[in-house]
C-alpha cells in the first residue's frame, strides 16, 4: 500500500493515461525504490505530428510530417533519463523512431 502512495504522490502532475516507464527496486526486507522516467520517444513524435498512433507498414508514404525543432526538443527531453550520450546521437535515435512511425522530418 505504501507504494501506491508514494507512487500516486510522485506522479500526480503527469496527466492520467500517459504511460510512464518505471524502473521499481525492490529489496528482501520489502523496502523499495523506484524511478519515473520521461514517456516514450513514439509518445511524443505521435504528440507532435497530431496522429494517434503510427502506419503498420513502415517504409510507405509518410502520414505526417514534423521539423528538425521538434526532433531536438524532444531529444532535449530525452536526454534526462540518459546522461551520457551527445544531444545529436538522441537526435538520431529521435530520427530513427519518426522513420519507424513513417513520420517524415522536414527542416
């Protein structure tokens, strides 16, 4: 019960829905620790182009177009739960999944 709590309490500025991924440690003596991290990349390039979810063919026509600013900031945001890697390696990462989505990135 203690976690709902504690978990409830941490995320009560998230809006209700949003899939967060969790990582949840827990320990032989029923202790626990956990941390929330940022929504998926998919979460938000779905955001950005205004569509609900991606083609089921990638690699056909795009069906939604978004700018390099909107792939940076996203890596931006990214970049909090990844520390170590360059703005321009999660900006690429970022690239990679729009393709995936047939999303097409447009300066």
């Amino acid at each position: 019960m203690d976690f709902c709590k504690e978990f409830n309490a941490r995320t009560a500025h998230v809006e209700p829905g949003l899939l967060l991924p969790t990582r949840i440690d827990i320990n032989p003596d029923r202790t626990f620790t956990f941390i929330t991290k940022t929504p998926t990349t998919s979460y938000f390039l779905k955001k950005c182009a205004n569509i609900e979810k991606g083609t089921g063919k990638p690699g056909t026509a795009p069906i939604a177009t978004i700018s390099v600013k909107h792939i940076y900031e996203i890596a931006r945001i990214k970049s909090i739960d990844v520390n170590d890697r360059p703005l321009e390696a999660l900006a690429r990462s970022v690239v990679a999944t729009a393709k995936t989505l047939n999303i097409k990135v447009v300066l």
